[in-house]
C-alpha cells in the first residue's frame, strides 16, 4: 500500500474532481473495499485498529481516497452486522470485490436527526414490498454505487427503517452532483426516488430500527475519522519540519527562530496525542459493545486538532502555503499541498455529527444517569407529591456516589508504574473536582432537552469552574 500510494496522483484528482478507474481497481486488488469484511465474505477481516492504520497511510496522501474507503466500508459493515443471511450473502462479497454501496439518510431539513426524515415508504396492497418516495442529498459514493442503504419513514406509523436500494430500480435517478470547497472527488449526489419499488426481503435489520441503524451507521463512520486526521497531521509534521530546516529569514533557519520552533513543538505533540487517541478508540472499538462516548470523543479531539495544525503549517510555509501545489510545480518549485489540506479537512468538524453537536452528546452520555436521578426533583412542573417520593432514592444514589468520589482519590497509586505518581494524582483528583460542579449545574439545567438548548453557556460555565477549582500544581 505505502509502495503504490506514491504513485498516485493528488493534484490530478483535486483538479479534476474524479478519482481514476486505474486507481479503483488497484484498491480492488489491495482489498481496500473488503478490509473489514468477514474473509468468509471475500474480505481481509482486519481489526479496527489495523484498519486504522491503513486509513492513516492512506490519508497522509490523499483524504479523497480514504473518503471513498470509509463511506463503501461502513455499509459494509452495516450489512454484515444487522443483514439476514440472505442479505449478506447477496451483498458483502459484491462490496468485498469492489462493488460500491452509498448510504442515504440526509435531507434538506434532516441532517444529524433522523427523526426529521420526510422520504417516506408505503406497503404495497399485495404486503410484498414498499413503495419509495423522496430525495436524499449529500449521498458519498452515489454515481458509483450498485445500491444504496436508504432510511424512509412509513406513511402509517410514522416509524422510520432502512431499505435496500437496487441503484438500478425504475425511478432512481441522480438528480445533481454537489460540488465543494474541498474532497473534489467526493462523488456526492443528490437522489430522487420516484414510486421506487422495494421488495419485502431488502428491508434491512427490522421495521422501526432506522433512527437506530442511522445512528450506528454514523458511528462507524466516526471510527476512522480520528486515525485519518492523525495522518494527515504527521504529513503536516513532515511539511513543517522540512521547511523549517531549509527555509532561511533574517539569517537563520526557520527552525531556529522561537515562535516558529513553538508551533512545529505544538504539531509535533498534537500529532502524538492524536495517534495514541486515535489507537486507544480503535483497540476499545475491538473489545467493548459501545463505545459511542469514546468515538464521540476521538473524533472531536482528533479533527479540531488537525485543522489547528494544518493551521500552523499554512503559517510556516506562508506564501507557499496559500499557493495551490500546481502553481508551485508550474513555477518550479517542489509542490507540497497545504492549501488542498486545509480545504480538505474544513469537513472534519461538521461531518459525521458537528463539533457542536459532538459536545451535546458527549455531556449527554456522562451526564445520563443523573438526568434520571435528578429530573423528577428538580423539573419545576413535578408535583411535590412525585418529588418526595424519588427522594429516598436520590439521597441513596447520592450518598453513594459522593462517598465513591472521596474514597477514589487514593486509587492514584496504581498509576506509579508510569513514573508519573504525581502528575497522575493531580490529574485523578482534579477530575473529580471539576466533576462534583458539572453534575451540580445538571441540577440547575433541569433536564437533558434543556441541556441541550444550553451546551454552549454550560460549557463556559464548566470552564469557568474548572479555573477556580482547578488550581495549577506548584
């Protein structure tokens, strides 16, 4: 893979928005479309986390690639997991040999909510299949695709499930090509779906799971999103340190004047921390059952960090790093893309669920269990009679809770192998300093539906406390 990925062609494909055939079937013949695939399916049957570090090598070259890669495999696995036999048996070794797969859920006014979904399904008369109508935008992969994963509500119900699409069926069409600032070779399309008929076998999982799938389906998106923006950092890391030690101002190299040997340090610690955030979601992706708050986590991190460095890169190459790649080769120079990279990675915090809404769901997953516990006390349209019963077990759960907290602290000394028995403490400790007050303030937020209106003022209040309580170690 390293070996035939200096081969390819970056600015060719950022200039002409398409991704070679040759390129497609040497991924063919990788097996870059099966890597996750069961080998019983045709697949390699890789683990997450050497995945992982197939999709850094991949996007230290070109993230159009690892784009292409992701959006196929994690139909793939959607399938793998949740398909009827019949189904992964009609469909997986099709994806395993390079057949793509697209997975329809946004709309205009659906985006990271799959309740606000209008493509609508209805049974047919004879109860063998559905009737499809609606358009999808932002489809990855769709002028390529052999069939889509589509998520439709039922017309009686209102329940939402997913379809298997035949992108071959009577009124599918590609409606528009979506052009962007940056991943020019996304294949992103707008479909409508006209009285498209769905045969009862390609409902996939089960009717009603939809909202479900679509949310799992997004967190196996998520999984390879902190391993991609890990290698383009290190791509950064090179760019950077080359340039500071051949670039020349005022006398001295680049390397040697202090700001600039502060931001290639700051690249240089970001991008380990972000390889081993990345590792750690991937190993934990491989042995726990759920693990959305880590991905959540992980993707977060790892894609504002990247776009901090690609950041600081622009700013150490300057001029150059403003210029496109082809203008650097047309003039003579070596072209190196940091321009393309801060296009391409302007997505990373708004696909696959925004920064926003990432730190919405991450307080929503911590703080879940104490919404049950506090709600009824302290939502002020609770009778007095619902309050006093769910005391006791307030008071239980509580005296509970914060006797664990203060016990907790002398667990510290199981970090001493690390050599950092100090650091570790004050580390554990001041965790849970800060975290007495964010539960506090969940009190005061009423409710998880309030929490959420109010992400934005609860995290400076968090910040504000984690000043005051928080004191720096001498």
């Amino acid at each position: 893979m390293k070996h035939w990925l200096r081969s390819v062609d970056s600015d060719e494909i950022d200039r002409t928005g398409k991704i070679p055939a040759a390129i497609h079937e040497n991924l063919v013949a990788l097996g870059a479309f099966g890597m996750q695939i069961d080998p019983a399916f045709g697949g390699l049957g890789l683990s997450q986390i050497e995945y992982n570090m197939i999709m850094k090598l991949i996007a230290s070259r070109d993230v159009n690639l690892t784009a292409l890669i992701s959006a196929h495999q994690t139909i793939a696995l959607v399938l793998q997991n949740f398909g009827t036999e019949d189904q992964k048996k009609q469909y997986v070794p099709r994806l395993a040999n390079g057949a793509m797969a697209a997975f329809a859920l946004s709309e205009n006014d659906a985006g990271a909510d799959p309740s606000k979904i209008s493509a609508s399904v209805q049974e047919l008369p004879d109860g063998d299949g559905f009737m499809l109508n609606g358009e999808k935008v932002w489809t990855p992969n769709a002028n390529a695709a052999a069939f889509f994963v589509v998520i439709a509500k039922h017309d009686t119900a209102g329940e939402r499930s997913a379809f298997i699409v035949d992108a071959n069926s009577d009124g599918v069409e590609i409606a528009h090509s979506n052009q962007f600032m940056g991943m020019r070779a996304l294949d992103n399309c707008v479909i409508r779906f006209t009285n498209v008929q769905i045969p009862s076998e390609n409902l996939l999982w089960e009717k009603g799971k939809g909202s479900a799938l679509a949310q799992i389906t997004e967190n196996y998106g998520r999984m390879a999103l902190p391993a991609c923006a890990a290698g383009s950092a290190k791509t950064c890391l090179e760019i950077a340190r080359s340039w500071a030690a051949e670039r020349k101002q005022w006398g001295r190299y680049l390397g040697h004047h202090e700001s600039i040997a502060h931001k290639i340090a700051n690249i240089a610690g970001y991008t380990f921390a972000m390889d081993a955030v990345a590792d750690l979601a991937a190993k934990m992706t491989d042995n726990e059952p759920d693990i959305r708050m880590e991905t959540a986590i992980a993707k977060l991190y790892n894609t504002e960090a990247v776009w901090g460095i690609i950041d600081d890169t622009l700013q150490i190459r300057s001029g150059r790093g403003y210029e496109t790649a082809e203008s650097q080769k047309n003039r003579g120079e070596q072209p190196v893309p940091v321009e393309r990279l801060m296009r391409d990675w302007r997505i990373s915090t708004i696909v696959h669920g925004s920064s926003e809404m990432m730190r919405v769901s991450i307080a929503s997953e911590v703080l879940g269990k104490h919404y049950q516990k506090t709600s009824l006390l302290f939502d002020r349209k609770t009778s007095r009679k619902s309050k006093f019963a769910a005391l006791p077990g307030f008071l239980t759960y509580y005296l509970q809770w914060y006797a664990k907290l203060a016990l907790s602290v002398s667990i510290f000394p199981k970090y001493r192998s690390f050599g950092l028995n100090w650091q570790s403490m004050y580390a554990f400790c001041g965790a849970h300093i800060v975290k007495r007050p964010g539960i506090h303030f969940t009190a005061f937020y009423d409710t998880a539906t309030r929490l959420e209106k109010k992400s934005e003022r609860f995290w400076v209040d968090w910040w504000i406390l984690r000043q005051n309580y928080l004191l720096l170690p001498p």
